[in-house]
C-alpha cells in the first residue's frame, strides 16, 4: 500500500503563487509515475502534470508557462508550483501515484483562487 498526503493548498488573490507538495510512504519502491489532478463540483477529475521517474514531464495546455512540476525520488514527493493562479484554477488538487500498474490517490487539497 501507498499513502499519499497532500499539502500546501489555501486560499490565494489572481495572480499570486501557491506550492503544493505530495509526498509519499508506506510501499514507496515501485513507484514509477506521480502527478496531480484537480476536480470541480459537478465536473470530472482532470490532468493537471505528470512526471515520471526520470523527470520526464506532461503538463495540461491550460497550465502551460505557469505550472511547473517536479518531483524528489529520495524523499519520494512530488511538487507543483502554481504560479500566476486564476480564478478558474480554483479546484481540488488530488496527487496520484503508479505503482506496478495500480493507481494510488490523495485526500486532496483544497486551492481557492480569488478575484
């Protein structure tokens, strides 16, 4: 099993910079991909970043040139700067890891972008 804890949600102003972090335990050898996705009511759960462990990148056209993702294999977390936040960034943030084909999920953070 795989426990992932998210933190470093809160509540920002448009434009401002927030920093989520993920960070990994229990069975964490294996663990090949790690990401983050975000949900809003009524909507379903969408890409956000994904890296895998060489450090390989994917991010969403519609954080392109504002998020950044990365990820420390030793302390087995991973990142996402969110930078030049809007309002419609404002969603839950779930992180995800890939384990030997099965997917693991955050609680999630709640990221709330004011205008």
């Amino acid at each position: 099993q795989v426990q992932l804890v998210e933190s470093g949600g809160g509540l920002v102003q448009t434009g401002g910079s927030l920093r989520l972090s993920c960070a990994a335990s229990g069975s964490t050898s294996g663990i090949s991909g790690m990401g983050w996705y975000r949900q809003t009511p009524g909507k379903q759960r969408e890409l956000v970043a994904f890296i895998d462990r060489i450090g390989t990148t994917n991010l969403a056209d519609f954080v392109k040139g504002r998020f950044t993702i990365s990820r420390d294999n030793a302390e087995n977390t991973v990142y996402l700067q969110m930078n030049s936040l809007k309002p419609e960034d404002t969603a839950v943030y779930f992180c995800t890891g890939l384990r030997w084909g099965y997917e693991y999920w955050g609680q999630g953070t709640q990221v709330t972008v004011s205008s």
